[in-house]
C-alpha cells in the first residue's frame, strides 16, 4: 500500500517531519490525495482545492506541488475533509472525500470524526490500525467542474508605500494598507535597536 | 551565510523542491525567517503570523514547525511583506518586515519589489545576486504584542451531517454546509462510478 510515490511508512515519517504530528486527518488526507492522484483528469498542471483549514493541506503541501505560497493550494473555510485536483486551465477536476455512509464499518474512524469522545477517551492504536486498513474505502470520489476565479487567490496588482507604516502594500486596498486601517493584530509594535 | 540551520544553497534546493521555483520572495522570506528566529522572545511554543498569502507562507513552512495544517502558521490578507514569530501564550513576539526605506541601495530589489518592470525585463540574475548580498539588510525588525485571538482560526466546534450533501459539516454553520448554502465553487458534482 502506497501513498502516491510513498511508501505509506515513509508517508508517515513525511508527516512527522512537516506536520509535526501523527494527526489522524492527516493520514487520512494521505489517502484522499492518493486516491485524487489517481484519477486525475487529462492536462498537464493541476491546482488544488482543500475544503477545510484543519490538517488536510498538509496532505496536499506534502503530496503533490501545490502549496499555500505558490498559489496552486486554495483553502476553502468550508469545514469539509475533501480535496479537489482540477485542471488549470478547463476546471475539470476530481474531488474526493470522507464518505459519512462508509464510516459505519469503522467505528474509531467514525467517532473520531464526529468527536464522540474526548482525546483522552480515544484509542489510538485502534484509530490508526482503522484508518490503514481502510484506506480508500473511507472515501467517496466525484468528478467536478471547478470555477477557477471563485477559488484563486486575487493577483496583488500596484503596490504603494502605506502613508502610516511606511511599508508597502497592495493600493487596492484603498490609501492606506489594512493593518493600519484598524486591522492589526498587535496591540503595539516598537523597532528593536537590533534591526541590521 | 547561513538560512537557519541550512546553508544558503541547501535552502534554495528546499525552495525548489516546495516551492516549485525559486521565487525571489521566497529567498528574501528565507531571510525574514531567519531574522525572525535570531530574535525569538523566549518560551517554548511559538506560532507564526504571515501577512500575505503570496510566496512568504512557504519560507515559513519550510524553516519552522508552523503551518497551515496544523493552525500554528495564520496568513493575513494585508499583501504586506512580514512574518511575526510570538510566543504562543504570552503573544509576545518579534516582526521582521521588508523596509522599504533601504531599498534604494539594491535598485533590483526595489524594482521588482515595487513592480517597476515586468518579468521578461528583470535581470534575475542580477535580482538574485542583490537578495544574496543583501540578506538581512533589507530588514526591519520590531517588538510587537500579539492578540492571538485575532488571528488564530476557529475551533471547528461540532459537527453533524449535512442534509442535502450528506458529508460532514461544522454546526455552527448552520442548517446545512456552506457549500450547499450557495458558496460551492463547482458548476456540477457527479459521482464516479471509480468510488472504491
């Protein structure tokens, strides 16, 4: 059993090493992506669709060339375990996930995912055991027909110095930029003497 | 010149093969990185802050341990050039940020910094030499005080299945997942005989 050109230890050490830890979604992820890989639609660049923040990018930044700073990863805030692969260019795509209706056969798999028990209540050898054994057949897979400009990241366009900070920022976002136009997340910043 | 604990070539092989290219924010992320943890307040944990989506996040994600998956990398869409590094609890943190005002002594920086030319007419060779000479230089560096809150993702919360899609969801969106409320960015889902 391979996920995508790993073997599924060295899957497993992959994961360790990028995501710091054995997160169950994340080897689940592993098969939705191998799963995804293998029916890809014809063409020559794919871009990805993660449909929730929570471990599974992970799975695409490891497994395929999509990455959040390159811009073929696109992350939807729709709490969903489904990945989509589609073609740049046509938006044909395949999209796979976590199929509810096959959980039932494995019952770790299934309360894990509905959080019917507390971490500490989990049995995590049976989890993982559940998770390798079941491989795809946790999953559900569709062809879809993606709408490229509702996923892809806006391009940045002109850039100006902000009249505030007196860095740069993107002048679409009006005359000055978006951290000092109330939206920082710090309460206060000071130049350290130590700026080389 | 080291990148964290890679040499500077080691870290553009890393680029390479995250990344896919290598890109010139990503070599000035390195950088910002490397600032950033040369200056870490102290503490145990520490979650990363990006404030752009576009190249910078992958700096991150190669020389930390934070990334999208896992929630200890958050990216803000301020299209500004800065990487925070805070200590997870106390919010403490330091912000390294591309300082324009020192950009007129690296006039292929600031070009391409500032979009003053369009690809095909960059001297990348000359841009990448510029990045390599510079390094740390083109910096800034200040002391700032994270509200994580502000920029932390939500606890997903629980979960139930939806009833149009029948794939789980995230309660607190509602009666149904909000691809099924409209937000779906594919024009038609079909399942695939191929389903496992």
């Amino acid at each position: 059993m391979n996920i995508c050109t790993y073997s599924y230890e060295e899957y497993l050490h992959l994961v360790k090493s990028f995501h710091g830890t054995l997160a169950p979604g994340l080897l689940i992820g592993g098969f939705i992506v191998d799963l995804a890989m293998k029916h890809l639609p014809e063409g020559e660049f794919f871009d990805a669709v993660c449909e929730t923040p929570v471990c599974l990018p992970d799975a695409v930044q490891i497994l395929t060339p999509c990455t959040i700073g390159n811009g073929w990863l696109s992350v939807l805030p729709f709490g969903k375990f489904a990945v989509t692969l589609y073609e740049k260019y046509s938006g044909k795509g395949v999209r796979v996930y976590l199929d509810t209706k096959k959980l039932d056969a494995w019952p770790e798999v299934r309360d894990w995912y509905f959080k019917k028990k507390k971490k500490d209540q989990q049995d995590a050898d049976a989890l993982f055991a559940q998770i390798k054994e079941a491989g795809h057949r946790l999953l559900g897979i569709q062809q879809v027909q993606v709408e490229p400009e509702k996923v892809r990241r806006r391009k940045m366009g002109p850039v100006a110095v902000c009249p505030v900070c007196g860095e740069a920022y993107p002048t679409r976002d009006g005359d000055q930029c978006r951290a000092c136009r109330g939206e920082t997340p710090y309460k206060d910043a000071r130049v350290l003497d130590a700026a080389p």
